[in-house]
C-alpha cells in the first residue's frame, strides 16, 4: 500500500492544507479528491462549496461535474451560481483550488488559450467561475504538474488574476486586501508566495526530488525557502481512503 505515484503525493499534500472548520471552493479532479480526502480524514467539519450551487455536500464518490446531483448529495443547501460567488464576495470563503495551462511567478492563471489571443494555437475552457474564485476567496490554493511550459515567465493570457504584477498590484487593481495565492502544490514541491514581492517560492521538496530538479523544472527563476522543508509523503491510512473511497476507479489518481 505505501507505494504511490506523483498524483497521489500531490494530492495527499494538497488535503493536508485543509484545516477543520474551512471553508473551500472546488471544482472537479484533483481538488475535489483533495477536498473529499480531507473530509474523510482530519477535518470532518471541512465545508465544501461547488460553483454550480453545492452547499456543504458530504461527497459519497468522485462527481464528474460541479452540477453533479453528488455535489448537493447530504448538503445545507442546493442553491446556485450567483449564491456561491456572492458568498466569495463577503469574504465568507477561506481557500480555492485552481488549476491552469499556464502560471506565473506571481501566480496569475492562463485557461483561455496558448499563442495570441486572437489567433490562438490552442483553445481552452476559459475562465467558468475560477477568475471569481481567485479574486474573493481568501487564499488561493494551485494544483497543477510542473514543467517548464507550464511555469512560464510570459502569460499569453491571465484569465486568473494571481499577485499580478507582484507587490500591492491586487489592492491597485480594486481587490481585497488580504485575498491572493497561497499555495502552489506540484508533482515536485511545494511553493508559496515570499511576503514582499509575492514571488513564488519553494518551501517544502516532494520524495524523490532534488531542489535542482525543481528549479530547472521551471520558465522562471524561483525564489527558495531559507528552511527548506521535506514533504510528507502520503500515509498508509490516505492512501487506503484515497483508492477505496475518494477515487476507487481511479479517474484522478490514474493519470500519473
């Protein structure tokens, strides 16, 4: 049992963060495991909002959508999107799970295309509520691989605004003083946000990788922790919820 892959690490590492008593806005794949993982196992009080209306829902299995019936499935309330974003709105949400294409050193996000805007290479999603999510919920938490494509010194879009162009710049732009991101979990570390230039940094190095394996991972110079710590790697006890009940087809957790 104790033998993993990158995904779960990411994962089990990403649940950790979660404390009892949170509030968190998801979606679905990675964070949404993150999320039903915490609920299962250190914060059973763990309060789970999902974009399309999902109040407090205790999650049975893995929901392919956020308008899955699984997302409503026990909650308070089965309300809808307006709802969930002015609930961001008041300040009454501790953390968000994001994803993206693309990330910066101060964790703006691109989903909306690679390559011009206007005769883009690739296409993607776009922004659904995360640019929402990212701008009112108070701390912003990233999920994503890492690669040098991907953690790029140049956005071809910010559909997801992080720190922006760095120190104050969300405050000068009109959002919440306090809100931003917090954490960046990849398939090789941990990162946050160094306090004045809200440049990212690696705090904390998964098992099996090296800090130079991180730093030429990446599109841009990152800053390193004074103390760098060593993740965790998952526990007998994560794993056996994370495969029999978060994922048991393995949907998220077979992608590594």
């Amino acid at each position: 049992m104790s033998k993993h892959n990158v995904m779960e690490q990411m994962i089990c590492a990403a649940s950790r963060l979660l404390e009892n008593g949170a509030t968190v806005a998801v979606g679905t794949g990675a964070p949404c495991a993150a999320a039903m993982l915490a609920q299962k196992t250190h914060a059973p009080d763990l309060l789970i909002l999902f974009e399309a209306g999902g109040v407090a829902p205790i999650l049975p299995e893995m929901p392919i959508s956020v308008g899955d019936s699984r997302t409503f499935f026990r909650g308070v309330m089965a309300t809808g999107m307006c709802e969930i974003m002015e609930t961001c709105q008041r300040g009454l949400v501790d953390y968000t799970f994001l994803g993206g294409a693309q990330i910066d050193m101060y964790g703006n996000l691109n989903s909306t295309v690679i390559g011009p805007h206007e005769r883009p290479r690739v296409r993607l999603p776009g922004s659904g509520g995360a640019n929402d999510f990212a701008s009112f919920c108070w701390r912003t938490m990233v999920i994503t691989p890492q690669d040098k494509r991907r953690f790029t010194r140049q956005m071809d879009y910010v559909t997801t605004p992080g720190f922006l162009s760095g120190a104050n710049a969300r405050e000068a732009a009109g959002l919440p003083a306090g809100t931003g991101p917090y954490r960046v979990i990849t398939n090789m570390a941990i990162m946050d946000f160094e306090e004045t230039s809200r440049r990212m940094r690696v705090i904390s190095l998964h098992p099996g990788f090296t800090l130079e394996q991180v730093l030429e991972n990446c599109g841009f110079e990152l800053l390193v922790a004074e103390r760098l710590e060593r993740t965790d790697p998952p526990t007998e006890v994560e794993l056996q919820i994370l495969r029999t009940q978060v994922d048991p087809a393995g949907y998220i957790i077979g992608r590594a």
